[in-house]
C-alpha cells in the first residue's frame, strides 16, 4: 500500500512523509520543488516522488498514469498550499487562479482522479486550515479558498463512503514553516 502526499517537499507535508517513512511505508512526495523532493529520497527509503506543478490542470492525469503501477493507493493528503499576504484586489490575476486551483480545484481533482486506485478502506486527508473560522484580513483569497475546499469535503465524505473510502479533514492552526516565508512574511513562534 502507497502514501500520496500533495506539497511534500517542506512544512507539514515533509514532517508527514519523514513520519510515514519511519513506519516503513511506501511514500509518493509531490511537489514543484525537485531539489527537496530529492533531499527527501535520499533519507526515506521507501520514498519516490513525482515532480509537478498542481496549478496545471494537466498534471493530474499525468500523476495518476505514474502512480497506476504502485498498487493500492491507501492514504492520499492533501496538503499543498499556496498563499499570498495581500488583499484581493492587490493580487495578480494569475496569482488568484493559481491560489483558487493548489487550495481548492486540485485537491477535488487529484481525489477525483485518483480514486479509482484507492482500495475500500483507503483515507484521504484534506489540509483545511483552522483560519476558515475567522476572516483571515492579510489573507483573505487564501482563507476563502480553504472555505471552499472545507464545503467541497464535507460534500465529498458522503460521496467517499458510498466507495469505502474515508475523508478526513485538517484544520491547523499557525504552523511555523516556509509557506509564510513565500507568502510574504515571517511568522514567529512554533
């Protein structure tokens, strides 16, 4: 059985992976970001990745052709993300699309397009963000866009079951890692 991890390379999703390695299972990373991806292959036995851009509608298909020879697809997580601290009409154009797919679409996609591998009794887990419950003001597409993936997952559960497969939804609070860093600002704390 195979782990998917979506945004593998740092943050939450290469303490996932490394964790998910240490339990001897077999781990797919994917992520823009190859340098890391290969940093990450280099200590996790177990551990291939797929280097891919989720904001390209393309890449989808694509991911599923490669994973189609691993077998079972046990845990898909959900986790890349992409955000911007400025307000909405500040923001590029193509950084609003791009924002509206990584957070929102490719989640949807890539579950839609990956679960006829899945196996009943398989998880998929979507990193939400416990900032839906507030507005967040310095990043507002960001926050409406977990909203949207939030409502698409709790649609999406019932659909999963009807097939055996379980969705489970993840709202983290402030997790000290580059994603701030990329969006604009530094955080402190841990």
């Amino acid at each position: 059985m195979t782990a998917v991890i979506t945004g593998a390379s740092s943050g939450i999703g290469r303490a996932l992976v490394l964790e998910l390695c240490k339990e001897g299972r077999r781990v797919v990373g994917i992520s823009r970001d190859e340098a890391s991806l290969r940093g990450l292959a280099r200590e996790c036995r177990e551990f291939d990745f797929i280097r891919s851009d989720l904001s390209d509608p393309r890449s989808f298909g694509l991911i599923r052709e490669r994973l189609s020879d691993l077998g079972p697809i046990e845990i898909l997580v959900n986790n890349a993300g992409f955000g911007a601290y400025r307000r909405i009409l500040e923001m590029e154009k193509d950084d609003i699309v791009r924002m509206t797919f990584v957070n929102f679409l490719a989640p949807v996609l890539l579950t839609r397009e990956l679960l006829p591998l899945m196996s009943e009794g398989s998880t998929v887990v979507n990193v939400i963000t416990a900032g839906i419950h507030v507005l967040l003001a310095d990043l507002p597409l960001y926050g409406a866009t977990k909203m949207a993936l939030h409502y698409a997952s709790e649609a999406l559960r019932d659909e999963l079951r009807e097939r055996g497969v379980r969705l489970i939804s993840v709202y983290p609070g402030l997790v000290r890692t580059a994603f701030h860093a990329r969006a604009g600002r530094e955080v402190g704390g841990g």
